[in-house]
C-alpha cells in the first residue's frame, strides 16, 4: 500500500517546510520594517524576491508531497469489485489555498516592470501582509493535507486491523467518494486554479484603485484596469466552470443560494459593474464611481474567502 | 440623445448588479444566521422558504437585468427614432407574451430576439458593415463585445428556456466558450490590433 512511504514523506514536509514558513514570516517582518526604515528600503527588493523564492521553494515541497502521494498510496476496494485507485491530488486544496494565492501575488509582485514607485511599495507591503497572514493562519507544513491525512489513515485502520467487512467497505467508499468526486477530479485542477490566479490579479487591480482617489491620475486608473481584466477572465472562466461541478458533485443536494455561491456571484456582478462605470469614467462623478466600485468588488473577494471558513455550507469548510 | 440613453442603460446596469450584489450579502448573513439558530438547516422547509424569497427578490432584478440587455442590443443596429421604435416593439412583444403566456416566456422572447439580432450585428461587425452603432471604436473591440453579449445572451436563454433540456450543458459550454472569447477580444484588442497589423497584409487601423 506504501503508507510506510507516504507517512515518511508527510513528516519530511512538515520537518523541512517548518523552517521555511519561519523564514516567510521573518523576510515579511523585514518588508514592513525596510518601509519605515529609509536607510533600508533600498535593500527592500532582495528581500522581496527572497521571500518570492521562500514561497516557491515551499510549493516545490508540497509538489513533492502531493507527487508521493500520487505514486505511494493505493485506495484497494475490499470487496475487489472496484480498480484500485491512487490519488492526483492538486496544490492548492485544504491550507495550501492561501498559501498558492500567495505564491501567484508574489510572483506578480517580482515580475512586474515600470510600475510607479509608489504602486510597486505598496504592492510589496501587500505581498508582506499575506505572508504573515500565511503563516499564522493557513501554515500547509504544520499538519499536511490534514483532512486528506484523517480520511485515509481511518481507511487503512479499517483495512489493516481485519475489522467487519461492513466497516472497511464504509470506510473505502468514504475515501473512494473523495477521490472521485474532489481530489481527482478534472474540474479540481481547473476551478480554483484559474479563481485564485484571479484574486491575485484583484490585488494589483485594488491597489491601483486605492491610488485612484488618492493621487487622481489616469496612470493609476490604467494600472487598476489593465490588472482587473485578466482577473475577470479568470474570474468569470473559472466561475462557469464550476457550474458542471457542481450540478454533477451536488444533483442531490440543494446548492443554490448557498452563502459562498452567493459571495461569489456578488463578486463578479460588482466587477461587472466597475467595468460598465469605467466605459464612462470621464463623466462627472464617474472616476470617484469607478474607484469605489473597484474597492467594493475587492471587498468582495476577501468576503468570498473568508466565507469558506466561517459560514456553514455546501462550499464551505466552516460548521 | 443617444449618447444620454447609452450613459443611462450603464447606469441602470450598474445600480442593478450592484442591488443584486448587496441582496446576495444578505442571503449569506441570513443563511449564516440560520446555521447557528437551526441545526441542519439546509434540510429544513426553513430553507425552501429561503430559496423562495431569494427568488423574490432577486427575479425582479434580473429581469430588469435581461431587459437592459436586451435594449442594449438593438442600439447597435438601429439610432434616433428607428432605434425607440425597435425597442419600443421589443419591449411591447416582451410584456405581451409575458401577460398572456407567463413571464419566463415573456424574457424567452426578448433573449431569443436579442439572440437573433446580436448574431447578425456580428455577421455585419465581420463584414465591416459601417451602419453599426458602436461607443468604442476598432474592430476587436466591437467584435469582441458583440461576442461578449451574444454569451451572455444565450448564458441567459440557456438558464430560463433550457434548463431541464438534455442540451443545457451543451448550451452552457457553447455560452463560456463565447463569454471568454468576446472577454479576451474585447479587453485586448489594442494588443490583438497590434499583433494583426505588425504582420502583412496591413488592414485598417484599429484605435483603443
């Protein structure tokens, strides 16, 4: 079954990512210090770019995790009816959400040419702000794939002490469930991805709105612009996407309205609605209009996440 | 005039996707609330009642939503009085069907002539007809919005008509497929403009 295997690669993780996470905390603490310490700023950029590669290096880990998962751990029907099985499961479920979210700003973050001074300071802070955010609240090296790690090692307790054959088929198709409908699945590998590249786009899209108001140059309404149409794509591409899954994964159960369904589609209708105000941006009240609606739509991705782990539902983790 | 009723129709749309923006808010706090008041509440009639009133005060909205969309439509074809008469016959043949037939018919008709109406707005885009009434000028960005809508359009008659047919996955996909293509043609047509003319043979300029 190779869970000796992958027991010894899920402690490797922890024991080499525990380090890692440190050290994104401390470069994130050393952004916000650099930006109130002149003498240092100048030195902001390596840290940047340092914590960037912290980030990337820790994805690899868990690349590394997830591939010894796919290739050590075998789901085996105990009735022999079924194929065994074997997991292909994504870097971006359970804790890791947050942390590949992360991964993609920081990646705009060091990418990004000929951006105002301004911006870019702010951009960097920001990407600091989520490091920190990562570390006290969805850390993917204290416990990897917690939820996964639960739901096989009650399979292979079931499997392995010779239980009732009533209990280890339970307890296989729980897992076998999963496997299918979530950590397999096609629609796992294209969703979220596409939806967490396009809250990271949202982050430049906010900022720029931020200086919108506060600076009132075109410049900065371009910026906004230009980082909340790939979002939106993204966003929108992404959202659709997810329609099939879910009429397939819940035909049982009711799912429309849910609470995260419904943040989500408030989220893409306000930014739907900056878009329709900035065809008009050069009327009167327009540029203020466009600003704030970006602000509120931004708003509105925090509350899309954030809603996964507070309100029970469905699409939620949270009750 | 014109100009003003284009200004108002994105005005419109944008105070309605907001309102729906804001009555989704406060679906997620009742639910939110009604989780921690009931036990396994999404079981309960507690939670039908809660579809229904969403429905409620959503559906108004949306229809709202459709009509604007479909006013928005005829506006490239048609200008000055053509233009009123057009929407004036659209929105008459709308609420009749919806009083003598029920509303979702009602929407049925205006999507469905919107439908028709987009689809040779993009025959006369491709032809490069210059009859056509855009806000923004080249030929990606007109293209793409023309495409942009017809997804929309057809997202919108595929969830009102379609939705217990066999062909509403089909439809559905057909709608993605156009929403992402008008999406990408029509955010980066200054770009796509570029790409085209930096290769022979030159067409005609594309401006941003």
């Amino acid at each position: 079954m190779g869970n000796t295997a992958y027991l010894s690669a899920r402690e490797f993780t922890a024991r080499v990512g525990q380090p890692l996470i440190d050290l994104i905390l401390l470069l994130s603490i050393a952004i916000l210090v650099f930006a109130v310490l002149p003498q240092l700023r100048t030195y902001t950029r390596f840290v940047v770019l340092a914590l960037f590669a912290a980030f990337a290096a820790g994805w690899l880990l868990l690349v590394s995790f997830h591939y010894q998962i796919a290739t050590h751990l075998v789901l085996v029907d105990p009735t022999g009816q079924l194929p065994p099985g074997s997991f292909t499961i994504p870097v971006w479920v359970e804790n890791e959400k947050f942390y590949f979210w992360t991964l993609i700003l920081g990646l705009l973050t060091v990418v990004g040419r000929r951006r105002p001074k301004a911006f870019q300071s702010t951009l960097e802070l920001t990407f600091a702000g989520f490091g920190i955010l990562t570390f006290f609240t969805s850390n993917p090296f204290s416990r990897p794939l917690a939820d996964f790690h639960a739901g096989f090692t009650q399979y292979v307790q079931a499997v392995s002490t010779g239980q009732d054959m009533q209990v280890q088929v339970q307890a296989y198709y729980a897992m076998y469930g999963k496997m299918v409908g979530f950590y397999n699945s096609a629609y796992m590998w294209i969703h979220p991805p596409l939806l967490f590249a396009a809250y990271s786009t949202f982050v430049l899209a906010f900022i720029g709105c931020i200086f919108m108001l506060v600076k009132k140059q075109e410049r900065y309404d371009k910026l906004a612009y230009d980082w909340a149409k790939p979002g939106f794509i993204l966003l929108t591409v992404g959202l659709l996407i997810g329609y099939p899954w879910a009429v397939e994964a819940w035909k049982d159960q009711p799912w429309w309205y849910d609470p995260k369904v419904n943040v989500t589609l408030m989220m893409w209708l306000l930014y739907s609605a900056y878009f329709h105000a900035r065809l008009y941006i050069h009327r009167r009240g327009m540029w203020v209009t466009t600003a704030i609606l970006g602000y509120v739509a931004f708003l509105g991705v925090v509350v899309t996440y954030i809603t996964t782990y507070v309100i029970p539902g469905i699409h939620s983790v949270a009750g | 005039m014109i100009k003003n009723l284009n200004f108002i129709l994105i005005l419109t749309t944008i105070v309605v996707l907001s309102a729906i923006g804001i009555i989704f808010i406060f679906g997620s706090g009742y639910s939110w609330v009604q989780s921690i008041k009931v036990s396994d509440w999404r079981q309960t009639p507690l939670y039908q009642n809660y579809v229904s009133d969403m429905n409620l005060a959503v559906l108004p909205l949306s229809v709202i939503l459709v009509a604007v969309m479909g006013l928005c439509i005829p506006k490239r074809l048609f200008s000055g009085k053509a233009l009123l008469r057009a929407m004036g016959f659209l929105l008459a043949a709308t609420l009749a069907t919806a009083a003598l037939l029920g509303p979702k018919l009602g929407m049925g008709v205006l999507l469905v002539a919107a439908t028709l109406i987009q689809v040779v707005v993009i025959g006369m885009t491709l032809a490069g007809d210059r009859r056509l009434s855009y806000e923004t000028q080249g030929f990606f960005v007109q293209i793409g919005s023309a495409v942009l809508h017809l997804g929309f359009i057809i997202f919108l008659v595929d969830f009102i008509l379609l939705s217990g047919s066999p062909a509403h996955l089909d439809v559905f996909w057909l709608s993605t497929i156009l929403i992402g293509v008008g999406m990408v043609l029509c955010f980066y047509s200054a770009e796509l403009a570029r790409l085209r003319d930096s290769g022979p043979p030159p067409l005609a300029d594309e401006n941003k």
